[in-house]
C-alpha cells in the first residue's frame, strides 16, 4: 500500500433494535439465532430488581432455556470472566445474553471470546487477537453510555496488574444490540451523568480521532448534539421519557463513531483509573475531557469549532480558534451542570500514581488515534492538570 493510502473498516452488530418495547424481542432473536439456552450475564443489582428475571420470562416464553449469572462487577475483572465461562460450560450453553450496561456487556464479551477460542482473557488484549468465529450474543442495554452493546471494545481489568485491558476485536462485537428507554428509566442521576458524560467523550474522542471518516463524522456530531440537548433534562428527571429516548440514540450514535474510528487519550488515561482505583469509568472520562481535548485543540481547531456548533452554542463571529475555546468552555459547564466532581483528588487519586498510570496509558491501544502525540511527561500533567 503505498503512503497516503488507507483502508476503514466500519463494524456494527447484525441487528439492532431501538424504541421502547424492543427489549420484548429477545426471545424471537433467540429462535431467529436457532439457539436453545442462553448465559444471561447481568450484575447483582439487576438481578435483585427483578429485571433479569423479567428477560429470563421472555427468553422462556420463546421455547428457550436460560440461566442467570450476575458476577458482572463494576470494572468487570478477569476473575468475573473465569466465573461466567464456568457457568456458561456446565450448563452446555450456546448463546450469551447481557443484560446491564458496560460491565455486564464487557464481561459478557469476555466470556464469550474464550469460550470461543481458549485460554484466558489476557491473551487477547490488544487488537483483533482471535482467530475462530464467536459463539451468538445479544445484548439488552439498560444506560445511555457506554455503548458496549454494539461495539468490537471489551474493557477487563488484570486484577493481578491492576491494569484495565483493551480487547479490540471485531469478533467480540454482539450479534444482536437491543436498546429499549423504557429500560433506562428511573436511573439515579448521578449514573445518567456519568454514562452520559462517557457518550459524550466518545462522540468527541471519534470526531477528532485520526481514524475519522465522513461516515463516523455524522454519528459524532449528532451524537454530540442530542447529548447536549438532552442530558441535562435526563438527569434532572429520570422519567422523562423523551430526554432517555434521545440519550439511547445519542450513546448508540456516538458508538458507532467510536467503533469505527477510535477514540483517544482520555480513555487510555481513564482505563488507568478505573483499573488502578476502580472507579466509575464515565466519572473519570467527564474529568479527563476538557483537560485532554485542551492539550489536542492544536491538532486541529476547526474540528473543536464543529463541536462547539453541535453542542448548540453561539459561534458567529469568532475565529475558529475561539470558537474552539468555546467548545471547551460548553464540555465543562455541561458537567458542572450535571453534578460531575471537579477534579481527580475529589475520588481519591494520589499524586504518586500518576506517573505508574500515565506509562500504562501511554501501552493503551486508544493511543493510538488520538490527534497529538504526547510524550510521558504531557500524559502526567495532563493528570496533574486533572486533579
């Protein structure tokens, strides 16, 4: 290939259904897959709702088997991975069902990469590591954020290193992504923030990404601008269904963005945190945000004057390197508005982990899209400038 030639790719699930009731038609996905018992994986809280109940009823009145596995843990680990598969072979199933939000989707992937290849979790990290052809998954959504449900991404932490692994693999991309609102209703406010905030920065984290396409472009901006208009209004009332039917379109979009042209240095610093502290991904990602995309404004101001525009804020006038100030400015309010902690400090982040965690960053495979490169000392004051 010679230089200036590139090739994309651009990944999705097979199916995907949206719009409240969607969810109703896991059984019938069941029986179009022709698969006959399912590993739901879910997490602790859901189960005890009831909600994984609810699609285990729906998976049985289709003619299909299930069993429940709820070890998805927030951050899920590699031990989470290891409880499911065992699960998952003793009761000779043949399909995954995730039901939850990134945890339980990411653990889902997890488990369904080594059960359809061998080995342990860690031998595929990094990209496009598996070589046979996945077992079915579909995935039920219940939060507007991580996008886990249609993405190649699978997010697992090494408990040993302490270090949240990226699994990018197109085979781990579900089979079928179901994102129903009426699920992600009467979520508390501080989760609709913060699964919010993590929509948010990968629409932005796509859009400037070197890997953009004009295809990925449009999912961005518009990504960016339901979450601008909407968030707000989902977080201040968690039953209103218009703002939760907007976000499930907005976190969808900003996936397919994402899934295709990558994202960057907030997620590969914020991977870190979450692997290091275990702490809420969204939270960390809102906190990186402006700090990170402050640090690549240089790379390319026109595109941050495109997110200020999508973020609907008044641009006329300026020049593109204000108007990218602005759109600095707008991230930051946003998050003041929705209640998002101001700095790192506030959840416990040390000064002397910086430097640890900004060397794992700098081996994370977001790195590699991001618009400027940064040197280890830029990724530590960008943390510094964080805190």
């Amino acid at each position: 290939m010679s230089i200036g030639e590139q090739v994309f790719g651009y990944y999705m699930p097979t199916v995907n259904l949206m719009g409240a009731g969607s969810a109703k038609r896991v059984g019938e996905q069941m029986n179009v897959l022709g698969v006959k018992k399912a590993l739901l994986v879910t997490d602790k809280g859901l189960n005890e709702m009831g909600m994984a109940d609810e699609i285990a009823g729906i998976i049985k009145e289709a003619g299909c088997d299930v069993v429940v596995f709820d070890g998805a843990e927030p951050n899920p680990t590699d031990k989470n991975v290891e409880d499911g598969l065992k699960v998952f072979k003793e009761n000779n199933c043949d399909v995954i069902v995730s039901l939850g939000g990134g945890s339980s989707h990411d653990c889902a992937k997890g488990i369904r990469i080594v059960a359809s290849n061998g080995g342990n979790i860690r031998d595929y990290e990094g990209v496009d590591k598996s070589n046979n052809a996945s077992i079915p998954m579909i995935a039920v959504n219940t939060t507007a954020g991580t996008a886990s449900e249609m993405t190649r991404f699978c997010i697992i932490t090494d408990t040993d290193r302490k270090v949240k692994m990226a699994i990018v693999d197109w085979r781990c991309t579900p089979t079928v992504a179901i994102n129903d609102p009426l699920l992600m209703m009467k979520k508390p406010p501080a989760l609709t923030a913060a699964t919010g905030m993590d929509a948010l920065t990968h629409a932005i984290e796509a859009y400037v990404s070197t890997a953009a396409t004009p295809v990925t472009d449009s999912a961005a901006l518009m990504a960016i601008k339901l979450i601008s208009e909407n968030l707000r209004n989902a977080v201040a009332n968690g039953d209103n269904f218009q703002a939760r039917d907007a976000m499930a379109y907005a976190e969808f979009l900003a996936g397919m963005a994402f899934n295709n042209a990558s994202l960057g240095y907030v997620h590969a610093m914020a991977h870190q945190l979450g692997g290091f502290y275990n702490l809420p991904h969204g939270v960390c990602n809102a906190i990186l945000l402006p700090h990170v995309e402050r640090f690549n404004l240089i790379a390319n101001p026109k595109r941050f004057a495109d997110i200020a525009e999508a973020m609907g804020e008044n641009i006329e006038g300026l020049s593109v390197r204000e108007a990218a100030e602005v759109a600095l400015e707008a991230i930051e309010q946003l998050s003041r508005d929705i209640g998002i902690p101001s700095g790192l400090k506030e959840l416990g982040v040390k000064e002397e982990d910086l430097e640890t965690m900004a060397k794992n960053a700098m081996k994370d495979a977001c790195m590699l899209t991001n618009p400027r490169k940064a040197t280890l000392e830029d990724v530590i004051n960008i943390y510094k400038a964080a805190m």
